[in-house]
C-alpha cells in the first residue's frame, strides 16, 4: 500500500457538471466497443485521443472497428490516456486477448490483513470523531467505534449489510429526519456521488444516484439554513440532531492508492471531523472510558 491520499470531501462544484452513466458494452463484446464507450465518455474525438496517445486517427479508428488488433501495451496507454479505473482496465486487456493485469480480492482475503490493519488503525486514531471505510458503490466496509452515533435511530433493514452509507444517509427512514440541513446535505451529496460517475462511467452507481434523488426531501421551516460563516464557500457540514444536541460535522475521504490492486484503488475512509467546539466537546465526553491498566 502506498501512502494515502486525502482530498476534503466537503469541497463541492469543483469539477462542473458530470455526464450521466451510459450502460457500457458487455463482457463478450469486442475491445473497439469498449475504447469507443470509454472515448466518448470522457468526451473526446478520435483525433483527441490520438494525439493524446501520440498514434494516428487512422490506426485509432481501425482499433475501434475492429480492422486492426491493439498491442497489450496499446490497450495500457489509451486506458491511461482515457483514465480508465483499474477494474474497467481488466476488462479492456481481456476484450483485446490478453491476461488481467491487475490483482482483484476482497478485502477479507488473508493476502490484504495487512491492509485490513491499516484500515482499522486509520479508523481507531481518528476517535474520538466517526470515520468510517467504504468500497467504490458506498458499500459499508468498516467503522470506528463513533459511527454508531450518526447511524443511530435507522430502520433496522438499513443497518442489515451490505450497509450502503449514502442510502441510509438521505433514507426517510434512515439517518435523514435527523440532519438539520438535510437539503444542503443531500445537494452535496448528490453532487460528489455525480462526479463519482464521470470519473467511472459506473452504471450501478447511476442508478443510486437516481434513487437517492428520488427520495423526498422536506422543505418545511424545520430544515436548518445554509452553513455560513467562515465554511461558507468552502465546506458543507453535517449538522446532526442528537441526544448530545446539534452535532456539526465536516468530512474528509482517504483514498489508499496503489497502481496494481483493484480493491485498494477503490477503497475509501471517510473521516468527519468537529465543524465547531461544541461538537468536538461533546464527542470527546462521548468517548468510551479506556479500560484500567493493571498494575506493574
């Protein structure tokens, strides 16, 4: 595992609007019509990707008909020019006659324990404050001893795995009557979920962005206004009703990247921090008490 890399997951309308998801080629389909799905996903013209992969429109057409077979390290260079993820990569070389490049386990294979321990010990040090890891579809993967307090008061069959974290975030009957700026929120969310998108051509996570979008979303005087302030313009917080009174919340994901695995490519930790003092003080009087040390 290579050193992680942390962007403010609170940043939003920093990348422009996204293209919607269009369902790709299937597994048995040929290589040209994957290149062409990834093409016109990123939005570029074959003589932009040619000159992007430093080859000729012609060539590049021929590959994507099918009158010419790409070489292993061609089907390589146009996923790194189109920006392709790892997992989608797989596909491509396999579509173009060739062997997996990249290694694809889960996170419960005994060959990740020890990614599976870097995981947890970034969950464990950011207590006592919730962080939580995901994998690419949002899927609950692991917490920390917090995150039972944003989740708590959620339907039963919202907490059944897999745990999907954005669904039971904006879920009438999950976590969403008790965020006090549910709109914004939502707004945000909605938001990081459509990039997601644009970055992955993924379909599946298409259809959670429509589902979400679809639930509804109150508009009555009991919605909390707008962070401002100084986090206006740069943050959205999580403003959470809770028996420890109105917890406010900013987030950061830890992205843990390395060239050759799938699964660590698509692995994130989502960490909240304290937006305010209150909250920070009433996270640490929640903090479980450390058990007695025995004595020497």
């Amino acid at each position: 595992m290579t050193s992680a890399r942390t962007a403010s997951s609170s940043l939003a309308g920093l990348a422009g609007p996204a293209p919607a998801a269009r369902p790709g080629p299937g597994a048995r389909d040929p290589f040209g019509a994957h290149l062409r799905h990834w093409r016109q996903h990123r939005r570029l013209s074959q003589m932009d990707l040619a000159q992007d992969a430093d080859i000729s429109t012609r060539h590049l057409s021929y590959v994507e008909t099918g009158r010419a077979a790409p070489s292993r390290e061609m089907v390589l260079r146009l996923a790194e020019r189109l920006q392709v993820p790892l997992r989608e990569r797989n596909t491509l070389l396999v579509a173009a006659g060739f062997a997996p490049m990249y290694r694809q386990r889960s996170l419960d294979d005994p060959a990740m324990a020890a990614a599976r321990q870097a995981v947890q010990r970034v969950l464990q040090g950011h207590e006592p404050y919730p962080a939580l890891a995901v994998d690419r579809h949002w899927n609950l993967l692991a917490h920390n001893a917090q995150v039972p307090l944003l989740m708590a008061g959620s339907a039963a069959e919202l907490l059944a795995p897999p745990v999907n974290v954005l669904r039971l975030s904006l879920h009438p009957q999950g976590v969403a009557p008790r965020i006090a700026n549910l709109r914004q929120w939502r707004e945000h969310l909605l938001e990081r979920l459509q990039q997601q998108i644009a970055a992955t051509g993924d379909a599946q996570l298409q259809a959670l962005h429509d589902e979400l979008a679809a639930y509804p979303c109150p508009c009555d005087g009991t919605q909390a206004p707008a962070a401002g302030g100084e986090l206006a313009g740069v943050v959205v917080p999580l403003q959470l009703r809770t028996e420890a009174g109105l917890l406010s919340f900013i987030s950061t994901t830890t992205l843990f990247g390395t060239p050759m695995d799938v699964t660590l490519q698509e692995l994130a930790v989502e960490s909240f921090f304290p937006a305010d003092a209150a909250t920070a003080q009433a996270l640490q009087a929640l903090r479980p008490a450390s058990p007695p040390q025995p004595h020497a």
